[in-house]
C-alpha cells in the first residue's frame, strides 16, 4: 500500500465535491485531511491510475497532484494525521 497527498486548487472544486469524489473511487482504501486544499490517501494504485480517476471526475479545470509520501519525511502534524501516514496495511 502506498501513501499519497493529494493536493488540489480552490479554482477546481470545494472540499466536499472533493471528498465525494474521493469516497466514489474503489482503488482509494482509506484517506483524511487535516490541511486545507489537501488529503492523505492511502491506495494500491499508481499516481497515474489516481491522476485518471480524479481527472475523470472533473472534466472541466483541473489542478492537483499526488506525490507518494516517503520515509524522508518531517513536519507538523497531529498524532493522528503521522499514525495515517505511518500505518501499512
């Protein structure tokens, strides 16, 4: 499994549209947001495989990312937002 952050713009879609858009996509096991504009996503897919799926939910403007998020990592998050990140399924 790996561990995504997914990131998009304002100009896309609001949060919820997103988080609809999100629960809709089988390959996306588990996710949680605690930042604005962005989620943690936990997924057997490829980067490419989430790309379409999202992209194909929003056919008119589009802006985000997904980078997988790996061992070098650091920053200030809550408890629970690490144990997402840490855990392997």
């Amino acid at each position: 499994m790996k561990t995504y952050l997914f990131i998009y713009s304002d100009a896309m879609c609001n949060r919820d549209t997103i988080k609809t858009a999100i629960a809709g996509i089988p390959e996306i096991i588990r996710w949680r947001y605690d930042i604005p504009n962005s989620f943690y996503i936990h997924s057997n897919a490829s980067a490419d495989e989430l790309t379409a799926k999202i992209a194909n939910k929003f056919p008119g403007r589009k802006c985000f990312l997904f980078v997988e998020i790996f061992e070098n990592r650091q920053g200030y998050l809550s408890k629970e937002t690490w144990n997402f990140i840490n855990q392997k399924l």
